[in-house]
C-alpha cells in the first residue's frame, strides 16, 4: 500500500523548517535579500486577540481555511498549491526537502550525513518495487544481494594521531593557539626559527623571499601566507584579493625544496581579504603530503614567538612589512630559543557506496539495459569545489544533486507502475536505477560502475543521467548526448513532443556530470539539466528555491524516453561526439572550453579529453591529449580546481598555462571568453 503522499510531504516539510537553523552559513544575521529569499515580515506585525469564555473539544475544533490572495503568505494554501501541482510533484518535493535538509552535513562522501542519505535512497527504491541490484560475497564465499556498491576513494582526510607545539616554557593549545595542516607529514622537531617572510620564490617585477642556496636543514621555517600587502592590508599585485604568487602549494614546494624539519603557516595581520583564523585540517590539504610537520599559528602565538625569538624584540606586523617591502630574505632568529613541534599524521581512504536497484525487464528484451541515474552527493562545507569564500559553511545541495536523486526516485516509481500495468507490452527491457556519490570529487561513483557493472556493456542500449533538474524555468531545458547513438534525435523526437517542453539539444557525450564515464565507455547517454543559476555550489542552493511543478514536468519526459528506449527493437548504436563540445553549465564568468579526462592520473596535472570548437582553448592550440601542469603557476590537477580557476577570471583575461604534450613542457597563452550556459 502506497503511503498518503500529500500529507507525507506536509509533515516532512514541517519537520524540516523546524529543524533547520535560521541562516544555514552559521551566521547571526540575516542575508541580503535575493530572488531566492522569502519576503521579508511586515513592519508592523497584526494584533492577536485571546477569546475567552469557552471550551475548545480537540477532537471538533476545526478553524476555517480563508481563501485569499496567493500573493499574500499569510493567506497562501500551501497545501493546497501543492496538490494542485499534482502528485509526482509532492512527491519528488519531499526528497528534495529531505536531502537538502542540514541534518545530512551537505552530503559529502566520507561524513555520516552521505551514509544516511545513501540509506534513504535505498528505502524508496525499495518502496517503489525495485530489487537490489549488487552481489556480494562473504568470508565464506556465500553470495548475498546488495543495494549497494561499496569502494573506497582516494584523498582521505589526514587523520591526526597527535600534535603538540611550544617554545620555552610555553606550550600552545591545538585549536586555538595551532592547527596541524591537512597537508603536513609526521615528526617530531626541536629546532631554532627562521623567517621566510611570504616564502615566494619569484613574485612580481623579481620579488623574491629567498636568498641565495638557502637550506633549512634542522631549522623550523615561519612564513607568511598570501603575498605582499599594502598600507591598507590588500594586496599589491593585484586587483581582486589576491594573484596567483599567492598559491600556497607553490609555497610549500619551495620551502620543501630547502629541506625544512618542519613549517610553521601565519595569516599576515591587518589583511583585508584573508582569512583570519586558524584552517581546519581537513580543510587545508593543499596538495600532496609532505615529509615534515606543518602547522599553523594564530597571529597573537605568531606575535609572541617573535618578539621571544627576535634580537631586536621585533612583533608580527614589524616582520610582515618588512616582507611586503622585500626587505627580508629568510633571516634566522635567536639559536637559543627554539620551537618544538611534534605531529603524528596517517590517512585513511573515504568509503564510499553507489545505491542501485533493479527493475527486471521480460521476453525478448529482458537481457538489455537502460541506466537511469543522477548522483546524490554533494560538497558539504564547501572545502572542495566551492567558492572559496565559502568554505566552512554547509552546502545543502537542493538543485545539485537533490533534485536530480529525486527524479531519480520518482521516475523508479512510475516505471514500476507502467511495468506491473496492462497497458506495457511483452517485450522491456530491463532498468538499473543507480544513485552514485562522489561525483563532485571527479565522477569517481560513476567511474566505479563503468570499471565494475552488473552487465556487459554492449548489453546497456542508453543511460540517461539527471542532474540539475530542480529549476526548470519557461518550460525550457537542456538535452546533450543527442548526437551520440544514430537517428537519437529522430528516437527520441516523439517522446519530447508529447512532453511540451521546449529541449534543447545538445550532441556532446562529455559534459561534466556522470553520463560522461558512460559515454567514455562507448554507451549512448542523454543528459537532462535545467540551467545554471546564482545559487550553484554555495550555501543558498536550498530546498525552498526549487520548482516542483516543473521538476513534475521534467520526471514526466524522463519516463516517455524511458518508454522509448527500453521498447526499441533494436539498441541505439553508438556514435562519437568529440569536438562537439557539451553542455555548459556556467560555472564562472568565463569558459576555457575543454572537456577534463575524469581517469585519475598517475602523476600531476589535468589532461584534456576533448577540446570545443570556437572556444578559448581551441584559439591557443590546446589538443586532446594536452595535460595542463600550471594555471598562472598555480597546480592544476582536478575539475573541481579548474571551477576555481575560472571564477577568479573575467572575459578577457590571459592565462598563462604550463601543458604537458608529447613528453615536452610547454606555456601556452589563453585569452578567457566570455561563458555561455547551456
């Protein structure tokens, strides 16, 4: 029996508003107005009146609904708007709701908010009719059936086994006074300090903060994060916080080049733009590890340490100007007062899971496939593939991807209710509903069931992957993949009739959203997106902002191409796209216009898969196949970095980039255009 959806929705959204905190930043005050924030109470709130001289029987008391102007909030029938959306939208309203919810931490792979939120896909697969879809073997070889597919991703937070700090007498509070560095090694260091001023190795107009042959064997080295600051505490080498000498990789490399026994990070006071406190370990991993501790400081411990271990008694404001004026060049400090740092880090892998379950097909197509997914993970407090001004604030995710694991949920309810009905014809193929996670770190949920299936590849006739599909505005969306099996267009032409939606098609298979590790894979694949928007990847994608009439609309054409591919006689048969380009999503201002290769490399650097006509990139040379090592000297070795990369850039720019192509480096000059969504 089929749970009462409308008041299933009404009590899940009620239980969501009171849980959630008032402003999901963490923050005491309330965020600027925006298209997306609900309309501000009235000044002058209405007086209430208390009416006495009677008894209230709870059993009876049934106030009336006053029917007004839906414009009004206080007058407006939630409830009732919703029915009349009918009941596919309350439905898929409700997991995103759900999803988006705090209480699953953003849903990042590796925290307890991903698991759950994998065990609530689970349950409404189950519900829906569908069966498991993994097999699994125990210690004794006994196969059992799984909803899930577990593997491990790479990357995992350091975990810290033990840290202390202190000099003389002093002993510094982790947290408070130090932070261990997602990125430091272990050891255990009882050294004199050096200063290494903003550890540049060549900056602008020859800045350097490095002498000649410097080595730091068996000394602790501080220095400065960012670059030189002015008068006013804002950069001076560029207009917008801070250029790329800042890259604290580039940072660390050379001061590692030097043979450190370990690091010691500060912010520079009085800096406009930078961050304040102490980062979080798991937070400030800035590339590989390193074979030596470091930590971070707070200003006030950075300032006491200095003017101890200083001859002239010089504090930390002293040293960052003179570092601003190039006027330090790692200069050693009292031999007789030395620091000591003792860090003990290991790492362990994220676990992660795929959630799948199966709608078994019959008669001549039942050996077949279609995939339908979307993945149901998202960036949790913004520490990878977020603005960075965001970092340390959850991430709800609603549009991307709660919308999409929704539709995802929904279209496997009414798929098993076309299969159990009369009107289905003998011949289906069968359906694998697959959630997959991680795919904001790479597509990695995706990558994992192409590398392990549960069918032959040459059995699987399409996969259609849902992602952003909570904002369908003007009944308008994007398709891609429509140029990557034959006649697709022709295929699919009288299923997106009927839906009344204007679609947009686009022929390219490699899009950055999961259908690309299918399509890589040589399998047919649609991608169904409703545009980017100003909420992407911050903390304001929420789950009041979506449009569950159109997200009704959009799981509606979802099941007619369903139906169209899992009745075909015959498989689409495959077709390359590259050089076709994709669906742009908008990630920043500006576009490079390349498609990444998600396969993880073995060594450094980011390798191009596929390059679009007209674009950036294919105006300076790069080719399929190029890696780019350097951004403006700054590592680039995954997508969710490249976003990053863009957003700091206006139409226009020249980026100067470091390819790796046929064995021999390479600069290369790419002058930005302007970004164009989907």
């Amino acid at each position: 029996m089929r749970p009462n959806l409308a008041l299933h929705a009404a009590l899940v959204m009620t239980v969501a508003c009171l849980a959630e905190p008032a402003f999901q930043d963490g923050s005491d005050k309330a965020p600027a107005q925006t298209a997306s924030t609900p309309p501000a109470a009235p000044a002058t709130p209405p007086t209430g009146s208390l009416v006495e001289g009677g008894k209230v029987n709870p059993f009876t008391y049934t106030p009336k609904q006053i029917a007004g102007d839906a414009s009004d909030p206080a007058q407006t029938d939630l409830s009732k708007a919703l029915v009349a959306m009918g009941p596919v939208a309350i439905e898929w309203y409700q997991h995103v709701q759900t999803l988006s919810n705090p209480f699953f931490e953003g849903r990042v792979p590796g925290s307890r908010g991903n698991e759950i939120a994998g065990e609530y896909v689970q349950f409404w697969m189950k519900q829906a009719g569908l069966d498991p879809a993994f097999k699994k073997k125990d210690a004794s070889g006994s196969e059992s059936t799984s909803w899930f597919q577990d593997f491990e991703l790479d990357g995992g937070a350091p975990v810290v086994e033990k840290a202390a700090m202190g000099i003389g007498d002093r002993v510094l509070e982790r947290g408070k006074g130090f932070e261990v560095i997602g990125s430091s090694g272990s050891g255990a260091v009882n050294a004199p300090l050096i200063f290494a001023g903003y550890a540049i190795e060549e900056g602008k107009d020859g800045y350097t903060s490095f002498g000649e042959k410097e080595d730091f064997t068996g000394k602790v080295v501080m220095f400065l994060r960012y670059e030189p600051l002015d008068k006013d505490g804002r950069s001076l080498w560029s207009d917008r916080r801070f250029s790329g000498f800042s890259a604290m990789r580039g940072k660390l490399d050379a001061l590692s080049d030097r043979k450190p026994a370990a690091l010691i990070l500060v912010n520079p006071p009085e800096s406009k733009d930078g961050a304040k406190d102490l980062e979080r370990t798991e937070s400030s991993v800035f590339g590989p590890g390193y074979d030596f501790p470091i930590v971070q400081v707070s200003g006030e411990e950075a300032d006491a340490l200095l003017r101890r271990a200083d001859p002239q008694g010089r504090g930390l404001m002293d040293w960052r100007r003179l570092a601003d004026e190039g006027k330090v060049a790692c200069e050693a400090l009292k031999a007789d007062m030395p620091v000591r740092v003792e860090v003990a880090v290991s790492e362990d892998g994220i676990p992660a899971r795929n959630i799948g379950g199966v709608l078994k097909g019959r008669g001549k197509l039942a050996d077949e496939w279609l995939i339908i997914g979307g993945h149901y993970d998202h960036v949790g407090m913004g520490f990878f593939g977020a603005d960075p001004q965001n970092r340390g604030k959850l991430h709800p995710g609603a549009d991307d991807n709660a919308s999409g694991t929704a539709a995802v949920l929904c279209t496997a309810r009414t798929m098993c209710d076309w299969y159990a009905s009369k009107e289905a014809p003998e011949d289906l193929r069968s359906v694998i509903f697959l959630a997959f996670t991680a795919e904001e770190m790479g597509l990695d949920g995706s990558r994992e069931f192409v590398k392990n299936p549960i069918m032959p590849a040459d059995k699987i006739a399409a996969m259609i992957n849902l992602d952003m599909v909570g904002r369908l505005r003007g009944d308008e969306l994007a398709l891609s993949g429509t140029g990557t099996a034959e006649r697709f267009n022709e295929i699919i032409r009288p299923a997106i009739e009927r839906s009344g939606l204007t679609v947009k098609a686009d022929p390219g298979g490699r899009a950055p959203s999961d259908h690309a590790s299918f399509y890589a894979a040589g399998i047919p694949v649609l991608f169904l997106f409703t545009g980017n928007h100003d909420d992407y990847h911050k903390p304001t994608d929420k789950g009041y902002t979506v449009n569950p009439l159109g997200a009704s609309k959009i799981v509606r054409l979802t099941e007619e191409l369903a139906h169209t591919l899992v009745t075909l006689p015959e498989r689409p048969k495959f077709t390359s796209t590259d050089g076709k380009g994709g669906t742009e999503r908008g990630y920043a201002k500006v576009r490079l216009g390349v498609q990444p290769n998600m396969t993880k490399r073995e060594g450094p650097g980011l390798e191009i898969d596929d390059v679009s006509a007209g674009t950036s990139a294919s105006d300076a040379g790069l080719k399929r196949g190029d890696v780019i090592l350097l951004w403006n000297d700054k590592p680039l070795d995954d997508t969710p970095t490249l976003m990053e990369r863009l957003r700091d850039h206006e139409p226009g720019d020249v980026v100067k980039l470091k390819i790796l192509r046929d064995g021999k480096e390479m600069m290369v000059d790419v002058t930005l255009k302007a970004s164009k969504a989907g």
